[in-house]
C-alpha cells in the first residue's frame, strides 16, 4: 500500500469519527479490508498526520464489545495477548480459561514475544505475575510452559515416544493416584508432532485416548490447561473451533472468547476453524455467531470472518 493511501484512511477514520454521531461503517470497512500490518501503519499515520492516538479516539467514540474488538484490530498481537494475560490476573480473582487458551496453545516463538512485551509494558515478569496468581500443579505446568523449551522437531523418533506413552501409562492408569510431573514434563517439553505421535501410540498401546486418561487422572484447572496443551499443539484449528463453540452456545454468549478467538485467528486459521466447527457440531459457526451477537459488533464479526 502507498503512502497515500495510508493517508486516505486515516482521513476517512478522521471523518467517521468527527463532531456529532459515528461512522461505524467505515470503521468496520476500513479495519476488516486490510491486515494488521496495514492496520498498524494506518494507525502511525493517522498520528502522525493530527498528532492524535487512532485508539484514544476509537475508545472515546465507541463502546461495548464493538469497540473493544475494534481496538483490539489496531494492536500489535503480541501486544494484545500481553494485554489479555495480565487482564486475566489484575486485581481480585483470576481468569484461568484465558490463562490456559494463551499460554498452552502459543506456539514457543510466539510465546517469547508476548513475555518480552508483557515485560515492557507492565515492568514485570510474566512468569512472575503467573506465579502469584496461581497454585499447585496447574501453576507448576504454566511455569513450566512459560520457559519456552518445548522441541520443534518434526522428525520423530517413533520409539522414543512409545517409551514416553509407557511412563505416562505407568504415571497415570497403572497406579493409584497420578504422577503429576510426568505428564507435566512431556506435555510442556514434546513438539507438536511428537504429542501427535505419543497420542496416537498410547491409544494403540492400551486401548484409551490420552484424552480420556487426562480426563480420568486430573480435575479442575490442571486437566483444563493439559487437554489444551494436547488438543491446541495436535489440531490448533480444530481446538479453535471447541471454542468458539463453547463462547456461542447455550443461554448467553462468552464475548471474552469469541473475541479474542476471532481477532487472533482471523488472519491465520479462520476457514479452517469453520469446517471443524461443522464437523464437530454439523452447524454453521457463522450463523451461530450470528445468533447470539447484534448491532456493529455483529457487523464486524461477521466482516473478520467472512470475506467473501
């Protein structure tokens, strides 16, 4: 894109967003027609051409979940999952579910980011704050995750991963009470296609999907933040897909995880997601998505995905 054109943009967000009332169709157009590196070179111009911050306008004009997946279009995305991060523990109480999505399904070079901007942004350690917030094993599986050490081999040694599937059966099913640190050791530190493997060789091996023995062996938050661990490194798309599903059905409608799901994977997985979404529910995630949202913020979610 030309410099004019960032140019042309930033003075149409200007106009949409002067004197009385709101342009919310431009807005929409504009953030849903490019990416976020266009989105965040928009946002320098606009500053630099009426030395105003693009998202302190954007927050005074707006509201609700409209503005608050808007605002979040114009971040940097390591930015945004930092922000997300340290949301789900400021103050009183702690959002575990975000806690879980972000850490376990970020890939390790991703992850480094978002503790470096984590780090600039809140003059704190990431692993830090997680530390203080959390407890027991879910906490020691979160620090765990947080050293960034998990292999990015694709190569596998298959009989290496029989022998890890014979410790986690000998952790888990084959005694009272559970191991806990086995699990943690090879769910935090295995790649992706290894997990892929040593799922596919313990269900050959002992008759049961790891899924289920995770299921059997843990409660709470730590078999939450495990079965994520597994299912975000082995099918991404297809975790996705749970929960948008998760934000959108039943009686209301978990805008925290609809939102963040569609910012974070519009650009990357968004066609994907929709065809496990149909698979695993034979429904159309856009139609439901549709259902339970309204208004501009509607209007933008359905313009992220559906870009016809």
């Amino acid at each position: 894109m030309t410099d004019s054109k960032y140019a042309d943009y930033a003075e149409q967000l200007s106009r949409a967003m002067r004197g009385a009332g709101t342009d919310e169709n431009t807005l929409i157009k504009i953030a849903t027609s490019e990416n976020l590196k266009e989105r965040i070179k928009i946002k320098d111009k606009y500053k630099s051409l009426y030395g105003r911050d693009l998202l302190d306008d954007l927050k005074s004009d707006l509201s609700g979940n409209f503005s608050k997946v808007m605002l979040a279009l114009y971040k940097d995305k390591y930015e945004y999952d930092a922000e997300q991060l340290y949301l789900a523990m400021k103050g009183a109480g702690t959002d575990e579910d975000t806690l879980i999505e972000i850490i376990a399904s970020r890939p390790v070079w991703m992850l480094k980011k978002i503790k470096n901007v984590y780090k600039k942004l809140y003059k704190n350690d990431l692993e830090n704050d997680v530390k203080s917030d959390t407890s027991g094993d879910f906490q020691k599986m979160l620090i765990s995750l947080l050293q960034c050490n998990r292999s990015e081999n694709t190569e596998v040694d298959t009989e290496k991963c029989i022998k890890i599937c014979k410790e986690l059966y000998n952790a888990g099913e084959k005694k009272l009470g559970t191991d806990e640190h086995i699990f943690n050791k090879y769910m935090a530190n295995c790649s992706p296609a290894e997990l892929m493997t040593i799922a596919r060789e313990y269900h050959k091996a002992y008759g049961k999907p790891l899924m289920k023995v995770i299921d059997s062996e843990f409660s709470g938050d730590i078999k939450t933040l495990i079965k994520t661990v597994l299912y975000a490194n082995i099918s991404p798309s297809e975790y996705f897909s749970t929960r948008i599903n998760k934000a959108v059905k039943g009686m209301g409608t978990n805008e925290k995880i609809l939102n963040r799901v569609i910012v974070t994977r519009n650009e990357i997985d968004i066609d994907i997601i929709q065809k496990y979404y149909k698979l695993l529910y034979s429904k159309d995630m856009l139609e439901d998505i549709k259902g339970d949202t309204s208004g501009n913020y509607k209007k933008l979610l359905v313009a992220l995905i559906d870009k016809k």
